[in-house]
C-alpha cells in the first residue's frame, strides 16, 4: 500500500475545492436570481399602486368636468364644464379626455378617445355586467404597438341615470423602468457570479489548508515509523475529531505490528538453539556412530528435540493468536472451586511422585463467568509450574475464596522462589528465570505465565504474585464473581490430596 503522492493529494483537494465553490456559485445563483424577482415583482406591484392612485383622481375629474346631457331620441351626449381660457384647466381636460371612454346604460359609445379606440372597446354585454359593480375595478390593457395601459372602468352614476366610464394612463413609462431594472440586474448576475465563485474558491482554500495538512501528515506515517502521531490543532473541531480518532487506529495498527514483529522475533529467536542442538546431534552420529544402536540413539534424541519444539510452535501460535484478539472466548457460568479441585486431583500423581504435599481448600460460591478451557489452561499452567519448581518434601495449597464480589484463586507452594529482579518479567514471553547451575531444573518454554496473564485480563480480572526465592511463591488471581440460584455458601470445605509420605 502506498501514501498518495504529494501531486495526488493536490488534486484530490483541489477538486473538493472546485466542488465546494460549485455548490457556493450555485447557491448564490440561485439566491440573488429569487432576489432579483422579488425585487423586480415589488417594484411592479408599487408602480401599478401608484398608477392606480392616479387614475382615482381622474376619476374624481371626470365627476368634476363632466356632465351627461339627455339629447332628442332618447340619446345622451357628454358636455364638459371648464373655464376655456385656464390653460392649466384646458391642459387637464384634455389629459382626461385623451384615454377616456363614456358609454349609457345600454353599452352604447357616447364618447371615446383616439388611443381608447386603438385598446378596443367593450362590447355592451361587458360594459352591462359592469354597471352592476358596487366600485370601479383596475385592469391593463396592451394597445396593438405593445404599450401596456392601466384602465379604471366602472359605473358612475348621474342623477338617477348610470353610464360606463373608463379612464386610462400609459404605463410605458413604468415599464420602461421595469425593464431597465431587469436588464442591469441580470446583466450584473453574472459578474456577482463570477466575484462570488472567486470568493469561494480562496475560502474553500482556507477551510481546506487543515486537511490538506492532514493529508500530508498522514503521508508520512509508514510501516516504520507507527508511532508517528499527528499532533491535536486544540480547536476541538471536526477535524480534531479526526485527529484523535486517526491517532487512536495508528495506535492500534502499531501496537498490532508490534506483534507480528515479536512474533517473529520470537520464533527465529527461540528455534535457531533447538535447532542447532538437533543439527549438533545428528552430524555427530553422521561422523562418529558406528552400529545401528548408535543411530538409533540419535535419531531418538533428535525426534525428543522435534517435539520440544513442535510443543513451543504451538504454543506460541495460541498465545499469539489469543493476543492479536483472533480467539473468541465462550463463556458459561462455570464453579472455580469445581474447576480448582478437578485440577488439584489430576496434579496428585506427579505431586506423588515428586514427594510435594498439594492441598485445596473452597470457601464460598466461586462461580465465574469464563470460558472453560481457558480456565482449565489457567490451573494447569499455575499447578505444572508450583510442582516443578517445589522441591522434595514442599508443599502446595489452592485455595479458592469469595471476597467483594470478586472470585479469588491462589496457588501457593513452598518451592525455589523467585528472585525480585525477576518477578516483574515473569509474565513476558519466553522469559525464564535464570536459576542456579546446581537447581538442575527442566525449563519449560516460558510461555506458561504469558498465557496465565492474557487469560487473566480476557475475563477483566488481575494476577499477582509474591515470592521469596528459598521459601516459594503465593499466585493470587481475581477474577469478577456471578451470583447463582444457590445461596452463598459460607461453610469451608477443606480437602487433604497430599501424598501420604509428605
Ligand atoms: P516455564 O515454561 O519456563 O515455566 P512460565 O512462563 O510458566 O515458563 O514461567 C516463567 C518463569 O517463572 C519460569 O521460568 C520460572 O523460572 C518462574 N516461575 C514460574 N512459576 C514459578 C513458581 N511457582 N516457582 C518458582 N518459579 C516460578
């Protein structure tokens, strides 16, 4: 696997950028575009209001200077009252009278204005069904050169007669204005667009440099050197979130590189000796054996060597894959004591015959939730290594107990010891305490107490131990207790396995 370049790392920011500033562009397109209409609406809506104000007050004087004249024929005529030589009155009547229409009751045109005419007007029916309107209503109308108009029509009522009245004003203007509004703005969009975009691609330069960093850092960190830590920003940010949680997965990676690595470490270290012994014997027997026998012998004695070794590749491979996490523990309700004494029982032959006295004694409801293989390999490493290491007439003693909640087992014997340099390195891999030439003891691997210790902390419990080398050793495990259907049990039960000669 290897890091993303620094040409990669580049590019793969550089088009989180570019799509970071597409979704502001976008944004902002599509925000200032709503402003636009809702300006362009607004500005619309206040014109035709104002437009609207107008047309009242034409209404108003259209009531003033108009009046309705009945004519022969049942006929009505409009006649307009102003003071002819007031240039301000005249100019204002003929403004009335430019887009003006004036029609009876029937639908029938009593007066229309040029630029009326060119609007087109109402048929009688329509006119009719506005008379029945309580107020006159706005409407626009666009004249056939595409100038929009706004036109007041309704009833006005004169006398007891009621006549058709629609005034108009051109709202050519207005619109003009409109468009011009229109025009600049969206003529502008584009250049705002483009600021904007601009913008967004140095911010997203910014908000990106952290990651950027991030990436670069990461980068650096590789099979050889895991305990490389990417150091916090203190913002306590998402990206700081990142960090720590980066930092938490290296760590787990380095701590499981670490593995394999002693692993493997241990594995050359630990077969080149057998080896070379097993190689020693058989070059020996190859240049000096002389009859069958003499083979024989060495080829018995490479074949103990092989198992030896066989045992330790075992069991390493156990203790390995038992610390990278790969054995699953299948845990039941199991009794400690029972688990104890069962164990007690099947080391009494060797205690036997080592001449050691072993003991068990239970006190109280020792039940655990474990896995019992695992408990059984627990026992059988602790009691194997208390009957090595104590010598003729010792003794041993198991004891199991429940104290606080927790479930306490201790073996105790009275053997070699250990000495207190060596006690904190018991628990290591391969580390055997370097006894004296004369205690002419059989090591095993030194993988027992690894073991004991992982086993230990897979069911969340600790291991302690005390010893004085000469007087013995005092193993003390904890393990948490489970409470079970049966009452606590406070009798003590003691049991004498010993040998009869101890
Ligand atoms: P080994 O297979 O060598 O017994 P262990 O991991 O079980 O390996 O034990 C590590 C070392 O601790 C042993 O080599 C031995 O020196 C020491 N040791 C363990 N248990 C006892 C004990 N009960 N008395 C004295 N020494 C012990």
């Amino acid at each position: 696997m290897t890091a993303p370049t620094g040409a990669k790392r580049g590019k793969i920011t550089r088009w989180l950028r570019f799509r970071l500033t597409l979704s502001y562009v976008l944004f902002f397109a599509v925000l200032l575009a709503g402003i636009g209409i809702f300006f362009r609406g607004l500005l619309s809506s206040i014109q035709r209001n104002e437009i609207g104000a107008v047309l009242e007050q034409e209404w108003g004087g259209v009531r003033g200077y108009m009046a309705i004249k009945a004519k022969a024929g049942g006929t009505y005529a409009t006649v307009w009252n102003y003071d002819r030589d007031d240039a301000v009155e005249t100019l204002a009547v003929q403004r009335l009278r430019s887009i003006l229409l004036v029609a009876d009751s029937a639908g029938q045109v009593m007066e229309a204005s040029e630029i009326y005419l060119s609007l087109g007007v109402e048929s009688p029916e329509k006119i009719r069904d506005a008379l029945n309107l309580s107020e006159p209503a706005l409407e626009v109308r666009t004249a056939s050169d595409g100038t929009p108009y706004m036109l007041l029509s309704g009833p006005m009522r004169d006398g007891k007669r009621l006549f058709y009245i629609s005034v108009g004003r051109s709202m050519a203007q207005q619109q003009a204005v409109l468009n011009r509004f229109t025009l600049y703005y969206f003529a502008l969009l584009p250049f705002i667009l483009a600021a904007c975009s601009l913008l967004g691609w140095f911010v997203s330069k910014r908000a990106l440099n952290p990651v950027r960093e991030l990436a670069a850092m990461t980068g650096d960190i590789s099979g050889s050197n895991l305990s490389l830590r990417i150091p916090s920003r203190g913002a306590g940010d998402e990206l700081d979130h990142l960090i720590e949680t980066f930092n938490g997965m290296v760590g787990r990676l380095e701590k499981s590189f670490n593995q394999s690595r002693q692993f493997s470490t241990d594995v050359s270290h630990e077969l080149r000796t057998p080896l070379t012994v097993i190689r020693g014997h058989l070059e020996v027997a190859l240049m000096t054996a002389k009859t069958e026998e003499h083979y024989r012998d060495a080829i018995a004695t490479a074949l103990q060597d092989v198992e030896r070794l066989t045992q330790t590749i075992r069991a390493l491979l156990n203790l390995s894959q038992a610390e990278s996490g790969q054995m699953t523990l299948q845990k039941d309700a199991i009794d400690l004591s029972a688990a104890a004494r069962s164990a007690a029982e099947q080391f009494l032959p060797l205690a036997e015959a080592n001449e050691v006295a072993l003991h068990y004694e239970t006190r109280g409801d020792c039940a655990i939730s474990a896995d019992r293989v695992q408990v059984e390999r627990l026992l059988w490493n602790l009691l194997s290594n208390a009957v090595k290491y104590t010598e003729r007439g010792g003794r041993i003693r198991v004891m199991t107990q429940r104290s606080d909640g927790m479930v306490e087992l201790a073996v105790d014997d009275t053997g070699i010891g250990i000495p207190a340099d060596a006690l904190p390195r018991i628990f290591e891999r391969f580390y055997r305490v370097p006894h004296r030439a004369d205690e002419n003891l059989d090591h095993g691997v030194g993988l027992g107490l690894s073991f004991v210790a992982w086993i230990v902390r897979a069911h969340n419990g600790t291991i302690d131990v005390e010893s004085e080398p000469g007087k013995g050793s005092s193993f003390r495990v904890r393990l948490p207790g489970i409470r079970t259907a049966r009452e606590p049990d406070i009798r003590k039960e003691e049991h004498g396995v010993s040998n009869r000669r101890a």
